[in-house]
C-alpha cells in the first residue's frame, strides 16, 4: 500500500496502537500528509512516534531525548536531511542512532552519498509502509546485536571507557585532554566510517564554537603522539577527514 491523503486523515483521526513495545521512532518529514502516515502506521505496529518538519527541529527533539531509530527525509528546508546525519555521526552521544533514510532518488550515486555521511539503510518514495515498518524493525535488530557494555569501545590495542572518562593502549593508560578524548571517542563510536572536520569539531569543541577547521588538525596530531604505537589507527582521508581504522601494515594480522 502506498501512501494516499486519506491514510493520512485516517492518521490524524485514530491514535493508533496502545500497545507499545518501547521503542521511539524520530520521524523527520516535511510534507505534512506523508508524516502523519508514516507515524500512524509505525504506532501500529507498537512504536512510540515523535515528530519533526525540519532538520532544524529534528536536531531539537534529539536534544530532549535520543529516539531509538531515525527515519530522515533528505530534502527538507531550513536543514537537509543530509547536514542532520552529518551532525548526528559527528556526535558520540548520537553517532550510532540506526538511520533510515527517505529520499526521492533513486540512482545509485545519490545512495552512495547517503551511506558515506552516515544513513545505514533507504528507501525510495514512493514506498510501502510495510516495507518501512520492516526495515525499522531490522535496523533496531542490528543494532542490539551490535550493542558493546558500558560505553567501553575498542580498536586494537586501544580501549576507551566513557564512562570512566579512561583510554588505554595495550593496557597502559593515556592521559588525554577533554578535547582528544571527545575526539577520539567521536573516531571510535564512528566504528570506521569517516567523519569530516565540521563533524569532528562538532563533537570535540561543541557546535557553533568560532574556531577554524585547522583545530582540529592540531588535535588530532596531538592524539596520535600519545597514542604512541596506536597512532597508525587514526587514519587521514584526504580532503574530507578522519577515521579510525586497522592500520594498512596490520590488516592482515590475525
């Protein structure tokens, strides 16, 4: 079933179901019709709804409270769709919220794209509300599956424990700044991918800061001097940013 102005008034009139499994579903939609379907359909199926027109009041939700799930419009006015999953990613209290993406486009370039800055499952308009349903449903899944204890994260030899505000190399501690240790928590929650230099002073110095994009270059090359032997996990990628992967000389060790 595709989406149509009378499932929409259908969603305004009933509230859907009682039944809730717990779980909280961020949908982000400018066209009003669309996002009242799409949220009448999710509380059917015992999600909790909340709602946002923008990226700009998407942003402003995730503040009040982090939804398990995401479902994000790319085109919208104010804040794109695709600016809002850069800030997400760039953020470890955020960056590894599952994203679903909704996008007119259908070319395979356009996709790309949108895995590259952070969206982790698509789907095309127009769409089935099952479907929809069901790719929530899997992206939830994957994402306890892939759950780690206690915010500890680890790459090789390197362990940061959030929590305890603690990074170790090969089981020797690393004193870091409040800054490299915002930065490299933001590198190692990525789990690989890339982030550019707004999202890494995003998450290092806070949005909006007045600072230049060469900060964190000054960061970063200090995080790697006390790294030491783990410096090589922090990968440049040339004219976009950073990410922390298996050094190249070591990707074929066991």
């Amino acid at each position: 079933m595709m989406f149509e102005s009378d499932v929409a008034r259908q969603a305004r009139r009933e509230p859907g179901s009682s039944m809730s499994n717990g779980k909280t579903i961020l949908v982000v939609e400018d066209e009003a019709d669309l996002l009242d379907a799409v949220c009448y359909h999710l509380q059917r199926d015992g999600y909790v709804c909340r709602r946002a027109s923008d990226g700009a009041q998407a942003l402003a939700e995730i503040t009040k409270a982090v939804p398990d799930a995401i479902v994000l419009d790319r085109m919208m006015p104010r804040m794109s769709g695709d600016e809002v999953a850069r800030k997400l990613r760039g953020d470890p209290r955020t960056a590894s919220i599952p994203i679903l993406m909704l996008t007119a486009k259908s070319d395979e370039a356009d996709e790309l794209v949108g895995f590259a800055i952070g969206a982790d499952d698509y789907v095309h308009k127009p769409f089935s509300v099952k479907l929809l349903s069901a790719r929530v449903a899997a992206l939830l899944r994957r994402k306890q599956s892939e759950a780690r204890p206690a915010d500890v994260f680890t790459a090789g030899p390197i362990v940061l424990d959030r929590q305890r505000h603690e990074v170790t190399v090969s089981g020797a501690a690393v004193q870091l700044t409040a800054a490299e240790f915002r930065a490299l928590a933001a590198l190692m929650s990525a789990r690989g991918r890339v982030l550019d230099r707004e999202q890494m002073l995003d998450a290092t110095v806070g949005a909006g800061v007045a600072v230049t994009q060469r900060t964190i270059d000054v960061h970063i090359a200090a995080l790697r001097k006390k790294l030491g032997e783990a410096a090589g996990w922090i990968q440049t990628i040339r004219g976009i940013g950073y990410a922390l992967r298996n050094p190249p000389s070591e990707a074929g060790s066991v």
